[in-house]
C-alpha cells in the first residue's frame, strides 16, 4: 500500500486587517499586514520543497466574506505555483469565506478541488494514473451553519487513505462559536483516516490514528490575543501505519505577553534597561520574525510611586519604541502595563485597627480557596468564562490566576490608601 505526503493547512485569514493594535508605526504595521499573506507563501514553498501529493486547506482562507479582489489573486498565485508542480490543492471555505460569497469570476488552475456547500463531495488524489487517495469535504454554503455536517460523509472502501476535511467546532469547545459542530466520536465512526480539520486557531492534535483527528491552527496571528507560534501540518499518511504528523512555524510575525519583575531596579534606568534586555531575548527567541511584546511591569519597589506619577509611564513607553525603530526583523512594545506594589510593611498594616487593616483582613481571607468570599466571586465570574465571546478575549483562570489577582487587587487598594494618608 503506497503512502501519500501532504500539507495540511486552515484558517489562513489573508489580508487581515491589524486587530486589537492602536498607534503601532506605520512600517511595521505594514509588515504585520503583509504578515498572512507571507505565511501562506510559506507554506507553498514546503509543500514545493517537500514534493507532497497535495495541500488540503480547511477553510477560512479570506479574513472576511467580502473578500477584496487583490487577496483572492494572491490566493490563486499561490495555487498557480503548486499546480505548474503538480501538486493538486482541496479547499473546503469556512464561516469567515463561505461559498455564498465566493467569487465565480476568476479562473482557478488545474488541479484545485473546491468543495461544495450543498453536500459532501469525494475526489480522488492521483498519483502516475493511479488513484492513492480519496479526499472527502463539505464547504460553508453561507456564514452561519449550526448543523453537524459529519454523517453526511460517506463511508469508503477502506482500500485507500481516505481525508476529511471539514471547518467544524468539536462540540465542547465554548471559546468559539458553534460553527458545525462535531465531536470525536463522530470524527471517529466515519471511516477516514485523517481529518483535516479547521476554525480553531490554536493547533492540536485531537487524535493520533484511527483517525487522526488534527487543527493546524491558524497559519499566522492576527491579533495580541493569538500568541505562541503559527503554521502547518506536514503529514504522511499510510493505510495501517501510524500517521507522521510535523508541526512547521511559517509565521512571520509573533504576538507575546510577559512581564518583568522590577523589585531590584534602583532607578528608571535600571527599568529601562530590563526592558531593553528582555527585548533583546525575545528577538533571539523568535528566530528572525517580528514581534509584538506586551509588557507588565511587577514586583514591589520604591520606584512604584515615581511610576505612578504623571505622565512617567508614557514617557517610558515612546522612548523605548525609538531605541528599537531601527532593528530588523522588528520589536514593538504594543503595551506597558504597570502592576508593581510599594514596599509598605504589609505586617504593621495588619496590626493597625482601622480601615486599611480591614481591608487587608478581607484580602488575608480570600487566601483560602474555599472561603465563602470566592464562591461569590466565582459565581459572578461563571457567565462570563462560559461565554464564547468572553472566552475569546480571556484566558481560563486557574485557582493561582485567582489568588495572584486578588493580590494584585490588594496592592492596587494598598497603594491608593497608603499613599493617601
Ligand atoms: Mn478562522
């Protein structure tokens, strides 16, 4: 039984427009907006270099159902380039491109298999005249399907690799919308043996075999929210063996959060300086990609009143951009976030009997997970996790998340009233 090699890649989003970045320069941002459209480059130059059977692309290609003209021509130089190598592409179109916005007035090259949205379609993938895989997928029809698109697939022969592709939701995923939903069960029982799978930005693999059950995550962030590394699948596939699924960055632009803890720093300088010093790791660490850093300063330091004061924080923030205008692959600090505490005596503000020792009396209680205060808080905070769209914006919070917030809630209350006195 011959094995087959492909690319698997999904929510490409191409000429995505910044997201969630206000006042970035305009070189950079340029840079960032070319950024999706080069990740998608990327992939077609591993699929070239790699000599694969096929690229299978699971949907959200454009970023918007209104798709521009100039995405969907750079869309098609990319194909143009695998098909003048033989290398057939299966698209199915997602909630963010689906077929009813698809545009009928271009021509597409030899070789592209565009699924269609009013039923499950199977083609063959043909190798030397012979046909050594049957690619199987469902398109979007328009934006909103709800429905579980999964048994409609037909059952095989079970003589071939068989690949599902499907832009679906596995069903307990709350952090996004609904979109088609499925579960691996399903995925299971309908006899492929990969599932190429797309709409969750994050790349994981669900299942190892019997089928593999795969996101490849979006190709390149869009936005802060998306951080970590972006790209594809490089899979091979054979009918009884295990399938080789290969991770590959294309990324060329990444978005990470850290903070830096500033309690030895004596003066701004020295604040100054961590920074500069963390930005030079991040740089090294991303291997010749640009970079978005949000920043959170922490720690308790003598320097947190100066900090606070007037316009100390935006006049840090500009300064450090400049030193770093001129580097290349770029560094932008997107935000400075100031977290930092006093070096007040958190023992003598206990032992007092007044209004500040109470309200340390309540933080020291909120240090037991199980005391009545956090059954409040949790309760208030429910609606808001198991919400998709809260879900989107916010990352679950662990027992520790929660105890290190209301910490930083105490130091915040602290610095005000200590300071007031
Ligand atoms: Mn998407």
């Amino acid at each position: 039984m011959k094995t087959i090699r492909f690319v698997h890649c999904a929510d490409l989003h191409i000429d995505s427009p910044l997201k969630r970045i206000s006042d970035i320069d305009s070189p950079l941002g340029e840079l960032l907006r070319q950024s999706t459209y080069q990740s998608f480059c990327n992939i077609i130059d591993i699929a070239i270099e790699e000599k694969v059977d096929c690229v299978v692309i699971s949907g959200d290609i454009y970023d918007s159902a209104d798709r521009s003209l100039h995405a969907q021509l750079r869309f098609r130089d990319g194909l143009n380039r695998l098909s003048e190598k033989g290398i057939a592409t299966y698209i199915v179109h997602g909630n963010h491109d689906p077929l009813n916005s698809w545009s009928t007035k271009l021509d597409w090259p030899d070789n592209v298999f565009i699924f269609p949205g009013n039923r499950v379609e199977c083609y063959p993938l043909v190798r030397d005249g012979e046909v050594i895989a049957e690619i199987c997928g469902i398109s979007f029809k328009k934006r909103d399907v709800y429905e579980n698109l999964v048994p409609q697939f037909p059952a095989g022969s079970g003589e071939i690799p068989r690949i599902g592709l499907l832009h679906t939701n596995i069903l307990a995923n709350t952090a996004h919308k609904p979109y088609a939903p499925s579960s691996i069960a399903d995925l299971s029982n309908a006899g492929m043996d990969y599932w190429a799978l797309g709409h969750i930005h994050k790349h994981s693999v669900l299942q190892v075999n019997s089928p593999a059950i795969v996101y490849p995550g979006c190709s390149q962030s869009t936005h802060p929210g998306e951080s970590g590394e972006k790209g594809c699948c490089l899979v091979t596939l054979g009918h009884g063996i295990e399938p080789e699924i290969q991770f590959i960055a294309t990324d060329t632009a990444r978005y990470k959060t850290d903070s830096i803890d500033i309690s030895c720093c004596v003066t701004v300088d020295d604040i100054i300086a961590s920074i500069n010093h963390m930005c030079e790791l991040v740089l090294a660490e991303m291997s010749s990609r640009h970079v978005v850093l949000r920043l959170t300063l922490s720690g308790r330091s003598d320097l947190d009143s100066e900090l606070r004061r007037g316009s100390t924080m935006d006049d840090i923030l500009p300064h450090i951009r400049e030193s770093w205008e001129d580097r290349f692959p770029r560094i932008w600090i997107d935000k400075l976030n100031l977290r930092t505490a006093g070096t007040y005596d958190l023992e003598l503000l206990r032992r007092g009997n007044d209004f500040i020792s109470d309200i340390v009396s309540i933080y020291d209680g909120l240090e037991n997970p199980q005391s009545e205060h956090w059954e409040h808080i949790r309760e208030r905070l429910e609606a808001l996790f198991t919400n998709w769209r809260g879900q989107k914006y916010l990352d679950t919070m662990s027992e520790v998340d929660l105890l290190e917030l209301a910490r930083e809630a105490r130091d915040w209350s602290l610095n005000m009233l200590v300071k007031a006195e």
